[in-house]
C-alpha cells in the first residue's frame, strides 16, 4: 500500500512541478513554484476561508499558525515529494520488520 501511495505522490509532484515551471516560464520567464495555498484558492477559494476559523475555534489557534499556515505556505510539488518520501521510508521500514521477524521465526 505504502508503495502506491508513493508512487501516485511522486506522480501527483511531477505533474504539479510541470504545471508550475510551464505556468510561470509562459507569463514572465522566471521559474516559480505555487504554494498549496496558491493551488487550494484555485480550486475552491471559500473552503480555504472557511479553514482558518474552522481550526483555530474548533481545534486550537496554535495549530494554525505555524502549523498549517506554513504548509499553505510550501511549494505543493515539494509537499509532494515529502509525502512521497515518508511512504517510501515506511515501506521500507515495514518491509525490513517483517524480514526480521521471519529470519526469527526459522
């Protein structure tokens, strides 16, 4: 499941950064990335209002700022990437336990 999930990450990363570097090489030239935030707006702008007050009445203030706000903050393609490389080291991880775990059952 881990390896799925990284792959259709890595894919999602990839197509963002394309997306992001062709966008921005056709308006002015210079590579620049969108944020989540940038992305979110794009897509639904209301439920990313909605998501500030949501969090810091129903959940905590200290949550969103540096918490959330700083992910909405981030490249997406990098955010991408990072989730990614978390599924990739769990598999991995899972993957060695239950190598081990075999090697002390024989």
């Amino acid at each position: 499941m881990f390896r799925a999930l990284s792959m259709v990450f890595f894919a999602l990363g990839l197509i963002v950064l394309a997306v992001d570097l062709y966008s921005s090489m056709t308006v002015d030239g210079t590579p620049k990335l969108a944020a989540l935030g940038d992305w979110w707006a794009a897509i639904h702008r209301d439920s990313l209002l909605l998501l500030q007050p949501a969090v810091e009445r129903h959940i905590s203030p200290v949550l969103w700022d540096p918490g959330i706000q700083t992910l909405l903050e981030w490249p997406l393609a990098v955010e991408f990437g990072l989730l990614a490389a978390i599924c990739w080291f769990l598999r991995r991880r899972k993957r060695s336990r239950r190598h081990d775990n075999l090697k002390k059952v024989r």
